[in-house]
C-alpha cells in the first residue's frame, strides 16, 4: 500500500495551534476577519474532490464553490430539481407517470434509507444514452462554471432492456461529455470512476470489473478511467460480494485503484476491518463508525478517508472523532457528497470544518492540498495540480 498512500508529514499540519476553549465567534474574527469573510476563502480555495451520482447543489441556499477538486461526487447525486423537471418533460411520452409523480423529499433529521427512494425516481429519468448525456453535462459545467480545477466522477453503469442502453454504453456517455465539456472548459481536469453496488450480486460486480479493464485497454477512453468504487445500500449486501472484483482489479496490469464505503452505518459492525486488512482499498469513504483495530490499520497503512459535512456534524456531536484525522495529519478529504441532495457544495463543507476544528487558512489550505494528493491520477497531473495550488496560495500569501 506505500506506493498509494500519501505522506502525512509533508507541509503544514492541518490542525490550528489557537486556544481549543477560544470560542467559534473569536475564532473566526482572530483568523478570517469575519464569517463571510471566511465563506469567501472558502469559495476561492481551490478544493479536492470525488464526486458521487449526478445532483447540482443550490447555491443560494449554501456557499458556492470555486477552484474546487472534488475527489468524492455520484453523477445522480447531483442533477437539480430543474433538470429533473425538465428530464421528466422530455420523458412524458415514454414515461407519462414522472409527471405528476412527487419528488422524493429528504427530511431535516434524515436516515439513511432515506436517499434510495430519491436516487430510484432520478434512474428512471436517466435510462437511456441521450439522458445520460443531458445530466453529465449539465453536472460537468456547473462544476466547470464554479471553478472546479480537479473532479473525480463516480455513477453505476446501469442498463436498460428497454431504451436498449447496455452498461458500455453509459460508461461510453459519461466519458464523451467528459471529452466535451474538458474542451469547452479546458481549465477543468475529469475523470471517471465507475462504481458498483456492495450488494450486488458477485457476478454483477464481477462483470462491472471486467466491463472497466476492457475499456482500460482502450487509448480513447480508458485514460479517462482511474479506478472503481464500491458503495451503495450499507444495510445491505457485504464484503463477500465484491471481494473476487477487487481482486481481480489487484491483478490486473496494471492494478486499478478502489475506493470503498466503510464504517457508514452503526450496523455494519465491524466488516471495515476486514475490507481494509484483506483488500486493501487505496481509499475509504465515511468510516463514521469503525473498530479501534480498523482505524488503527488505517492509519499504519495512510490509507486515505473520504469524509462529506455530515460525517463533520457526527464528530461535533460526538459520535465519530474526524478531529483525531486532523490531530495525527491522517490524509483526509473533505468531499460534497450528492449536494444536490443536501443542497450544499464543497466550500460550505470547508466552512463547517473551519468552524468546527477551528482551522486557519493556512490549516485549510493544506487539507485542500492533500485532497489532489489522494486522487487517482498520475504524477504529471498532479504536478499540474500541484503548480496550481502552489500560484494560488502565494497569491494569497500563504506560502
């Protein structure tokens, strides 16, 4: 795992060095000025990040995001509620009933059965190529427009016997818009890793696998592919099911890098121990709720965690110690998981950290850094990165 993990001690620590008992309000005056002051810092920072299913975030109802690198995005968490009307419009033919059909709603004090029923409705507004292509470019210039330099885009492949679209051709689509919207946007960097659902059948993760090594090959379409992520349902579904994919992705020549959610649900028990020590993901999303031993491993193996504002909200309230990441320099990526769902982009999850580990610009800063060192591309790309990051911060005069 060394040649996948990132080196903690490099740079600042992201921890700030301010009285821990100073208040949020003094904090933020001492640090940022103000709170809009701070909003703003955190809008113009640049940002790492992977994006989960395709849902475009309200930004007035949060701050927006620019120069964000988002390694923690889903295509269908992120289409908007005004591109899901109009995708039912365009469906009303083929599918009369979207129409008038209610949008799911996400409650305030949600669980987490509560997204199925939101991503079910968006599958069946994106069940054929063309649709598929609307979303991503819509997803991919909203990001495009909010300044994103950096985005990793993560979507099942589905099929549909009906619209005759087959999984190939989803991950065709994505990769064409992403072509497209990198030439109008040429500043926006893109790629793409499938994912596949943890309780899936073997079978069907294993032909997902084998779907994403075949178009690997490929020169037109397979530099576009950087690794497969493992998520879906955590009260459904187990390690068992995806085990034989991950292997045969560790195989591979070369092997491709796995993302996996672990640790996402209290019921989960301890499975993160086993994911993490038989596997070996070279990143993990959530690990809200993992064992002592599994979190130990994690950090002997600097394998990095994926961590969304609501991971952020569980550790201000106790449940889960994020602050203990940031106490021993553990690579960290703050991410905007679906905020479309939660109507949030990827600078307000900066803002909340902020505020709730109390952490300077330089301390947000270099969480930002670490998050492109963590993203699965190759040196040159990050070099670019890197020189980006490096102008920006010393036109801040941070370095």
């Amino acid at each position: 795992m060394e040649e996948n993990s990132v080196d903690v001690a490099e740079g600042q620590n992201v921890r700030d060095v301010a009285n821990p008992l100073e208040s949020e309000e003094s904090f933020i005056s001492r640090e940022y000025g103000s709170s809009n002051e701070l909003d703003s810092f955190c809008w113009n920072l640049p940002k790492a990040v992977s994006e989960l299913e395709l849902i475009a975030f309200d930004s007035q109802k949060c701050v927006s995001s620019r120069s964000l690198q988002e390694l923690h995005a889903h295509r269908n968490g992120l289409i908007s509620v005004g591109d899901m009307q109009d995708l039912a419009q365009r469906k009303v033919k083929t599918h009369p009933h979207l129409i008038n059909e209610p949008l799911p709603t996400i409650r305030p004090d949600f669980v987490i059965e509560d997204f199925f029923p939101f991503f079910h409705f968006i599958y069946q507004l994106t069940d054929d190529v063309e649709s598929v292509r609307y979303v991503a470019r819509r997803v991919f210039a909203e990001f495009a427009r909010d300044g994103v330099r950096y985005l990793e885009i993560r979507s099942t492949p589905r099929d549909n016997a009906t619209s005759g679209m087959s999984k190939e051709d989803y991950m065709r689509a994505v990769v064409h818009v992403i072509k497209e919207v990198t030439n109008l946007h040429p500043p926006i960097t893109i790629r793409f890793i499938p994912s596949t659902d943890s309780h899936s059948q073997p079978a069907d993760a294993l032909a997902t696998v084998s779907l994403a090594l075949r178009l690997l090959s490929e020169p037109t379409i397979g530099s576009y592919l950087v690794g497969l992520d493992v998520c879906g349902d955590p009260t459904r579904g187990s390690a068992d099911n995806f085990r034989s994919s991950l292997e045969t992705l560790r195989a591979a020549n070369p092997p491709m890098k796995t993302t996996v959610h672990i640790g996402e649900v209290p019921t989960q028990g301890d499975e993160g121990w086993d994911v993490v020590t038989t596997i070996g993901p070279n990143r993990i999303g959530h690990g809200t709720y993992l064992q002592k031993r599994t979190k130990d491993s994690l950090v002997e193996q600097k394998i990095p965690s994926e961590l969304d504002m609501h991971d952020v909200q569980r550790d201000m309230q106790g449940t889960f110690p994020i602050g203990h990441w940031f106490a021993i320099n553990h690579p960290v990526v703050l991410c905007s998981d679906d905020p479309g769902i939660f109507s949030c982009p990827l600078s307000y999850e900066y803002a909340q950290a902020a505020r709730a580990f109390r952490l300077g610009k330089r301390e947000l800063f270099e969480l930002s850094r670490r998050g492109f060192e963590c993203a699965f591309v190759d040196e040159r790309v990050k070099e670019g990165l890197r020189e980006y990051w490096n102008q920006w911060a010393k036109g801040q005069g941070l370095i």
